[in-house]
C-alpha cells in the first residue's frame, strides 16, 4: 500500500510517500481502507516536534479520516467489515495515522458513518467537533451532553468562527438549540460564519466588537469558545455573563494573558482550559456519541456552501496539504488517499 511517513520531526518536507505491507489489525482493532484523509494543525505541529518528540522511528500522520472496514482483528465483531466509518484520533500514541491507503484503530475509533454522509463530511469530525463538544459541555450549569434543545435558552459566542473548530462549534451549538454569535477578522469570513449557521457576526477587527455582541446578547455571553485566549480574554470579559464560562482550546497569536483576578472572581468566571488527548475516556465516548447523533440529524455538514471550504490534495502532495495548513488555509483541508 501507499502510505505517506516521516522518520524524523521537521519541515514538511520530511514528509515521504513510501509502499509498505498492509497493517495487520490487532485484537481490538479493525483495519480501514481509507477515503479522505482530515489534516488539523495538531499534525504538522506533532511533524515538526513541537509538543513532544516522536515516539516511534517511523510515523504515519493525521488523527482523523473516513473510509471502510476491510479486516478485524479478534474480538471484533466480523459483521463489521464493509462498514463506513469515521476515525478520530488515529495516530495518538500510535505510528498509523490516516494518511495511508489502510490504517488499524481501537474498534471504538472507528465510528460508523450513514450511508447519506460523505467522507469528506467524516474526515473534517475527530478533532474539530470533539473539541468543540467539549467546549460546549464544561460550563457550571451544564449541559454535559448535546442533543436538540440542550443549548436552548443559552448564548454561545464562537470565536474565530471561519476555523475548523469555529464551524464544528457554530454547528454543534446551533444543532443543540443555542443562539449563536461568531467573531471573524473579515467579510469573507463572516460569509461563512453565516453559512455555518451563526445568527450574529461581528467583524472582530471593526468598532466596537463587545458592543455589537451586547447589542446581540443583552443578558451577556453563556459560553465563550476561545481560540486565541491572549487577544481576546479583556473582549470575553466585557461581553460575558456572571457565572459564564470561557472554554478555551488555542491561543492563537501567541499573546500571552494578562488575568484580572478581581474582574474574574467578581463575574465568578469559569475558566477552563483543553485538550482532546487528556480530556478523558468518558468525555471523548460521550462527544463521540452526540457528534454521532449530529451527524445523522444531517447537522454537520461541510463545503463552501455550510461554511466550511475544502482545500483537497492527493496522498503524494501530503507535504503540501500540511504547508496549507500551516499557512492559516481557511477551511478544511482533506487529503483524497484513494480517489
Ligand atoms: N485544544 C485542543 O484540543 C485543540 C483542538 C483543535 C485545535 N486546536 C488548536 O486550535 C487552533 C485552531 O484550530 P483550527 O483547526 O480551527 O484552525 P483554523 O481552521 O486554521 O482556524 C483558526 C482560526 O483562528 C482564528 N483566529 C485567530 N486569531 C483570532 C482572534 N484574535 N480572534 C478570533 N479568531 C481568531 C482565525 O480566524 P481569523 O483569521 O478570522 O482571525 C481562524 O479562523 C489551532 O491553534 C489548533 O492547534 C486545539
């Protein structure tokens, strides 16, 4: 098979398309023939070295990816191969990510798609909706789950709503009855907030922004999902409620956060921090369970049209696909492993 690994951390060009055998799912695993493979920053980041150094002498990238069960290792239900699926998490402390022609997961990391729902919709869910479930489900007052009407009544604000992880959020908060505001930096962006189903926008780089989201939200801001936590923490603030929490998965622009005790404890802010690979086993099957649910309510589509573009590269340019996103490509950017 094909499959795109890189041996030691580095620029994209450490990147090299190589045949090798088919992996052999273990007891446990099921063995995918991979459609679309999904690329988040978090893969050129694991490429490049940034958080850890890699853990085995050769590495196939890409946690997330949609594709069909071909093979299942013992103690997997055989009825299974055939089955469409979504994977998440594919390469965490493992050497087979998605970027391959076949890739072996944990049975539970390979989630059956409908037969209505693309593969492009199921390789653009593992990081970015899961992340965005749990930014939906840390707030004081619940929910700790998603379904229709668990948001209802609430204001969720997503931050950088033109963002992979933006979408899933405007998506999955509007899915679960929410009203929905999105900051983006331009009209472009704020399009495809609209797309994804944001009831407000506001252009974060115009005016007076926490005006425009008071206009929006009179009552204040329930949940604040943050993507660059330093640039926007003194916007946040002024804009969310007392008791309100800001779940914040980035700290996009690098600026460092300047923490206002009195200002927080007198709005009693809940301020919470996360990443899917510490997040837990529970809360990971619980988000994998409402996202799941979404996506057979139809509520999490992608492309242009539900705001969401798709930047598409073949197996043989995986080197490019991480250059786009490592560039800031606006949008999804999906690799075509068997076209
Ligand atoms: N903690 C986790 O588990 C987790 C999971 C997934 C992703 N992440 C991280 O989250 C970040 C986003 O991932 P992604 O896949 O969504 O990337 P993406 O598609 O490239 O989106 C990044 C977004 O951040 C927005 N942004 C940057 N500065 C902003 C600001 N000051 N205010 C509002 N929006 C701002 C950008 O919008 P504008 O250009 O309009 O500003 C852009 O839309 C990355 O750093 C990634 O590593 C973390």
């Amino acid at each position: 098979m094909k499959a795109v690994v890189y041996r030691d951390n580095g620029g994209p060009e450490v990147l090299q398309v190589v045949d090798r055998e088919r992996p052999v799912p273990a007891p446990g695993e099921v063995r995918v023939r991979v459609a679309v493979s999904g690329v988040n920053p978090t893969d050129w980041q694991a490429r490049a070295g940034r958080a850890h150094a890699k853990a085995f002498p050769e590495i196939t990238p890409h946690l997330d990816g949609a594709g069909v069960i071909d093979a299942v290792g013992e103690g997997v239900d055989p009825s299974r191969v055939g089955q469409r699926v979504w994977l998440f998490m594919a390469a965490a402390g493992r050497p087979t990510g998605t970027a391959a022609e076949f890739t072996v997961v944990p049975a539970a990391q390979a989630v059956p798609l409908p037969d209505e729902t693309g593969f492009d919709v199921g390789a653009s869910l593992g990081v970015p909706a899961l992340t965005a479930h749990r930014a939906l489900t840390v707030a004081e007052d619940g929910p700790r789950r998603l379904r229709p009407g668990a948001l209802s009544g609430r204001v969720v604000l997503a931050a950088g709503g033109a963002g992979a992880v933006g979408h899933a959020v405007i998506q999955l908060a509007r899915w679960a009855g929410a009203t929905v505001i999105s900051t983006v930096s331009s009209p472009d962006k704020a399009r495809l907030a609209k797309a994804a189903g944001a009831h407000d926008v506001i252009d974060y780089r115009q005016g007076d922004p926490a005006a425009e989201i008071r206009a929006a939200a009179p009552d204040g801001v329930d949940i604040v999902t943050e993507v660059a936590l330093g640039a926007n923490l003194a916007l946040d603030l002024a804009v969310l409620r007392t008791r309100g929490t800001i779940s914040t998965f980035a700290n996009e622009g690098g600026k460092p956060v300047e923490l206002n005790v009195l200002q927080n404890m007198v709005l009693n802010t809940r301020l919470q921090f996360l990443v899917l690979y510490t997040a837990g086993p529970d809360v990971r099957a619980a988000a994998v369970e409402d996202v799941a649910a979404a996506v057979r309510d139809g509520a999490l589509p992608v492309g242009e049209e539900h705001g969401l573009p798709l930047v598409r590269f073949p197996l043989a340019r995986t080197a490019d696909a991480h250059r786009a996103v490592e560039g800031g490509a606006v949008g999804k950017v999906l690799i075509d492993v068997t076209s």
